[in-house]
C-alpha cells in the first residue's frame, strides 16, 4: 500500500483549534520563564503542562487516524506518514536556531562565541534527526538535547511513542491497553508528586533521570489518547471549543499550588490535570459541533499554525531571553512589548512558514516516498 493511497479522515476540528491555543499558551510561559526567580513563581506557572496535552491529543488522533488501517497498511507506511508530517518542520525550527545560534551570545549563556562553527553545524545536523546531542555537545550551556532549538525534545519523545504504538501496542486489546495506560498513569502521578521541585516539569536533558522523566511524561498522555479515541463515542455538544480553550487555559494559566512547603499539593494538582482533566477535554473537543463559519475558520487556522509555532518560537525565545540576562532586574511591565512583539512575530513566522515551506515541502515528500 503506498503512502499516498490512505485516504485522509477528517479532522476533529475543535481538536484542532485546542493544539492551536496550547501552543499559544506554551509561547506566553516560555515568555514569562525567564522572568521568574524559580520554578515557584513564573506567571505562567504551568504553561509546560501543554506539552502533556500535545502526547495526548497526539495519541487520540493517531488512534483515530490509524488504528482501522492495518490491514491495508505496512509498518514502514505509517512512518512514511509521520516523517512527512513531522520532519520538515524540524528541519526549519533547528536551521533557524542555527541561524540566531551566535546572536544570543550573552550573560546567560557567556560562552557562546567560542563554540567553533563546525561544531554547531553538526549540533544542527544531528538536531534534523531530532536524536538528541550528548552533553558534551552542549554548545549552549543548558544542557538541552537540542541546543539550537529547545523544544525538540518532546519531539523525540513523540517519536518513541510512535515508534511503540506502530511496532506492538497498535496490537494491544482494550484490555491490555488499560493496564498498560493504569500503570503509566501511576508512574506519572509518582513522579510528579515525589519529583524534587514537586512538578513534572523536565525531560529535555539526555541524562538518565531526565529521560525518565521524558519517557513518563509521553507514556500516560499518548497511550491514554490511544485508548481514549477506542473506547468513547463522541456525541453532540455546543459551543465545546469556547468551553474547552476555558479550561485549557485555566489549567495552564493556574498559579503555583502549595508553594515551596508543600511541594507535593502541586504534583497532586499537575497529576489530575494529565491523568483526568485532559482526557475531559480531548472527549469534549471530540464531541463538539461547530456552528458558524467564523469559528470553523478560527479552529482551522489554529490548528494549521500549531505545530510551525511550536518549531519556531524558541528561536525567538532565545533572543529575548539573552536580552534580559543582559538587562538585569527586567520587570514585566519592562518586558511586555518584547514579549508581545515575539508572540506576535511567532504567530507570523509559522503562518509563512506553514504556507511557503512546511505546505509546500510536505507535498513533495508525499510524492517522493510513494
């Protein structure tokens, strides 16, 4: 069966609009981040969960998209799919951090001009793979997988989980399936209530303790996803895209629980948001109706500019991260037209990106791998 002869399902458009608005809400917490004096008072203290919610809309839709294909469908099909759904995006979010890489040159990361330039291109090369740089290849200093584009780190993780999903759990019964998402669902909340800063905050260093946490973090939401797009039945509910951005931003844009005496109330907090409070909202998303042009319009455009966004925002980010080491003592009423200037200017870089390279360079993998 070849790639181009899978007929493509329709989107669950509100789905779509939701990875939109998370993406948005991802930007504004990496705004605020380095305005904060640690990880108890950043204003947007759980902008990070997005990344969960990305796993598991990721599960449901593959599970939607994919499960009753089998039969017509070659494992190396499905990976065709996900390279060309995938893969020209993180080629152009890791050559534009490339291309600011000696820009951000700065008090927080001091060393930066002397990182020689064959070093940093093999650091861009190994990130279009996005198979993460040991730490002795950490050309900026944060000890990143992917030093010219942070982000890619959840990338390799959704790898992974494909990489399962296609080779053996595709397979799993229902059943199977549940225990399967019971026990990642135990190890997540462990984590996350026993973690040092009380959060699942982490998984972007190749180290064995932060690739747990990365792994932990990707095995509950997607496979949940998973099991969630075999087990409900969507039925009709009005206005689910208002109600469900409400309470994805209300879950993001929560402040910091239990403070630093009690750590523990926060990772209970962040635990019922994956394990219970998005599942909720994938199933609403899924069950909603839309009723006017405008919002269908709306939820398109979102979710076309959701994952361009998420490749090309932190490349901006960097700059202004390094403009306020440079300028301590940065206030938010100081920063807010930088940071609104980044939004922004993210929100138009993915919206040209999608159109002129990501659109474009996505059809022509169609065709060249068949």
């Amino acid at each position: 069966m070849t790639n181009t002869a899978l007929s493509v399902k329709p989107h669950y458009p509100i789905l779509d609009g939701l990875r939109g608005v998370a993406a948005i809400i991802v930007i504004t917490f990496h705004l605020t981040e380095p305005l904060g004096t640690g990880h108890l008072d950043i204003l947007v203290n759980h902008g990070y969960l997005a990344v969960d919610f990305f796993f598991l809309l990721s599960g449901f839709v593959i599970g939607y998209a994919y499960d009753d294909r089998w039969h017509k469908m070659s494992i190396s099909t499905f990976f065709k799919r996900r390279l060309e759904r995938l893969q020209p995006m993180v080629v152009l979010g890791m050559s534009l951090g490339a291309i600011g890489f000696y820009f951000t040159d700065s008090t927080i990361w001091p060393l930066i001009h002397t990182i020689p330039l064959w070093k940093m291109l093999l650091v861009m090369l190994i990130g279009y793979t996005v198979l993460p740089v040991p730490l002795s290849m950490d050309i900026r200093g944060w000890q990143e997988m992917h030093p010219l584009n942070s982000v890619g780190w959840s990338l390799f993780f959704e790898y992974i989980a494909n990489i399962l999903y296609a080779i053996g759990i595709r397979k799993f019964s229902k059943i199977a399936l549940s225990i399967l998402v019971l026990i990642a669902a135990i190890a997540l909340a462990h984590l996350a209530i026993t973690s040092p800063n009380g959060d699942v905050s982490g998984g972007w260093t190749l180290n064995v303790e932060q690739v747990r946490v990365g792994i932990t973090r990707t095995m509950y939401p997607f496979f949940a996803g998973l099991l969630l797009s075999r087990i409900t039945k969507p039925i009709r509910i009005k206005h689910a895209f208002l109600w469900c951005s409400l309470m994805v931003a209300l879950v993001l844009y929560m402040p910091r629980i239990g403070g630093a005496e009690h750590l523990w109330m926060n990772g209970v907090y962040e635990s019922i948001c994956i394990i219970l409070l998005f599942p909720l909202i994938v199933y609403l998303g899924a069950s909603g109706t839309i009723h006017t042009q405008r919002e269908r319009r709306l939820c398109k455009f979102l979710g076309d500019i959701s994952y361009p966004l998420y490749l090309v925002h932190y490349p901006l980010v960097y700059f202004y991260v390094a403009w306020i080491s440079n300028h301590k003592g940065v206030t938010i009423a100081q920063a807010w037209p930088y940071a609104l200037s980044i939004l922004i200017g993210s929100i138009i870089l993915a919206y040209v990106s999608l159109k002129w390279y990501d659109e474009p360079a996505r059809k022509w993998l169609r065709k060249k791998l068949g």
